[in-house]
C-alpha cells in the first residue's frame, strides 16, 4: 500500500488501531527501561495515529513519530491537542525507507510496519544507526506464519517477515530478544514476531 492508500484507509476509518498501545511494545520498552536504559529521545516509526508516540510521551519521552501518511498525521495532531498535551510528540510527515533524524535516539519503536522484505531488513539496519551506544530498537509486525496459523494483517506473503528477515535487519545489533509472540485476537490468535535490540556497548 502507497501513501494514498494509507490517507483513504484513515479518512475511511479514523481511530483504526485504537488508542491502546501494543501490550508487547509496551512491555519490551518498560523492561529495557527496568534494565537501565534511560528515558530520552525516542522515535516512533510509522506511528500511524500516534497510539505508541503518545504512550511513550506519557511517560517521559520525547518523541518524534513519523509516518507517510498525510492523514494520519493529521488526525494524530488532532489528538494531541484533544489530550491538552500537545508538544510532547513531534508529529513528522516522511518516509520511512528515506527519513532519517537529525540526531542520534535512545529508543525506536515500530509497530506493524510492513515493507518488502529486502527494504524492511534494510531499513532495519539503517535504524540500528540512529541509535545511542545502549539505545534499543524494538519492532513487532505480523510474522509470516501469520497467514496459516493466525488471524488478520497483511495477507501478502511478500511483506511478512520472519525471524530470518529480522535477524538480516538486526546484524550488527546486539539481539535481546528474536521471537514470535503469540497474540490474543478475539477468539482466535494472532502471530506476531519480535524484535528487540541495541546498540553495542563497550562493558
Ligand atoms: C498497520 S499501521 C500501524 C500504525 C502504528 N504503528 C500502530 O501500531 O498503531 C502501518 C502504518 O505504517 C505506515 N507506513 C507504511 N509504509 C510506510 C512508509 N514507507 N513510511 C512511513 N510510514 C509507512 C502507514 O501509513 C500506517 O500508518
């Protein structure tokens, strides 16, 4: 899906994530957290609506999400303000595959963004650059095996990853965590798949 795709599927359907975060971003970055990662500059790719960008700016991070989409930025925008906590989060219309920050972050998170394999492990690996040494990349996307074993997203096998696709993306990273993870989905179940890095440290 291009970015137009993306602004007609918002404009059809606002609020189409919920303002839940995901229960795995949010329990991968809480215990990075508990293991001494600071709270800092974070950046929330592909954001969406903000739903990550706004949980991590409640809790102290100052955050830049960043999507393609004209509209979801907007109706993230609209959000904000609606929380009265407007300035926490930087709201970017770009790329994803071409952007890139202006400084290095402590943290990025990327929740269900799917690309080509070979532009997702690459894209992958340009994050592990932006990152502080200690800094921590999680992404969690639908897994391949989603499309036999599990329930919704994408059902285009080209976008898929699996621990492969991840592991390519997260050479030169220190790996803390490579997986599938298993996600309640009504009365079904939904397979996800987990990574979680970061940066070398000299210890
Ligand atoms: C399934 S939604 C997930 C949104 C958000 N991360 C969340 O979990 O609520 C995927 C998002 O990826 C964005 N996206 C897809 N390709 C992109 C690209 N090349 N650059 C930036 N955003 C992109 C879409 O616009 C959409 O908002």
């Amino acid at each position: 899906m291009d970015a137009s795709d993306w602004n007609a599927r918002y404009l059809a359907q606002p609020d189409v994530w919920g303002t839940t975060p995901a229960a795995r971003i949010v329990s991968e970055v809480t215990s990075a957290e508990d293991a001494g990662l600071s709270v800092g500059t974070a950046i929330d790719l592909a954001c969406g609506d903000g739903r990550h960008a706004r949980w991590l700016a409640a809790h102290g991070w100052r955050v830049q999400a960043v999507d393609f989409s004209e509209v979801a930025i907007e109706q993230a925008r609209a959000k904000d303000s609606d929380d009265g906590r407007s300035g926490s989060v930087e709201w970017v219309v770009g790329d994803a595959t071409t952007w890139a920050p202006s400084d290095p972050v402590d943290l990025v998170v990327i929740g269900f963004l799917h690309l080509r394999l070979d532009t997702l492990a690459r894209v992958l690996g340009d994050v592990g650059g932006w990152l502080r040494p200690g800094g921590h990349l999680v992404y969690l996307g639908h897994a391949a095996e989603n499309l036999s074993r599990g329930v919704g997203g994408p059902q285009d096998p080209t976008v898929l990853p699996g621990i492969a696709d991840l592991a390519r993306g997260a050479e030169g990273l220190e790996v803390v965590s490579l997986r599938h993870d298993l996600r309640p989905a009504g009365k079904a179940t939904a397979v996800d798949v987990l990574l979680h890095a970061r940066s070398w440290v000299r210890r």
